[in-house]
C-alpha cells in the first residue's frame, strides 16, 4: 500500500498523504448517497476548516483524482460544487490495495 500510496502522491510529506488518501476514500464511500459530496462537506465530515478543506481538494483536484461537478446547493437557489472520483489508474490501484491488504 506504501508503495501505491507513495505512487499516486509524490512529493508530500506522510502526514500530507494520509490527509489526502482519507479525503479521497471518503468521497469514493459517499459519492454515490443521497447527499452531494461538497468541499464544505468534508470539512464538517473531519472537523476542518474551509481553507484546509480547499487546499485538500484543490491537490487531489490537480492531480487529476477528483472532479467538481457543478449542482444545486440545498436551498435550490444558487449552485455548489459535488466532488466524484476520477476512474484512474492510480485510483483503482488504491482500491485494489485496500480491498486486498496488499
């Protein structure tokens, strides 16, 4: 798993790349229920402020993991951002790692 993780999240620092690989599995185990994925909602989910929250999606956004689809916010009057996962490579090879335990 180290070596995948370390594969797909060059250049961070362990602690950066447990954030991210966190905030990755919880968008994959929530994207598909009943309430949109926001950048909001994850830092609710991990008690994070929005900032850090951005700056956690904005490097899985750059990587090319996640993607912003634009939507309805709750109160059906403006828009918000839901975050899906990018069917990559890398992401299936973290998938296959986590199911596996190798």
């Amino acid at each position: 798993m180290k070596q995948v993780v370390e594969s797909i999240l060059p250049d961070e620092t362990g602690p950066a790349r447990l954030q991210q690989v966190a905030v990755l599995l919880t968008i994959n185990a929530l994207q598909d229920g009943p309430e949109p994925v926001t950048t909001a909602r994850i830092g609710e989910i991990y008690g994070i402020t929005p900032s850090t929250a951005h700056k956690l999606i904005t490097r899985l956004l750059e990587r090319g993991l996640i993607e912003k689809e634009v939507i309805r916010n709750r109160q059906n009057r403006g828009h918000s951002t839901a975050l899906r996962i990018v069917e990559t490579e890398e992401v299936k090879q973290l998938r296959s790692v986590i199911h596996t335990g190798n």
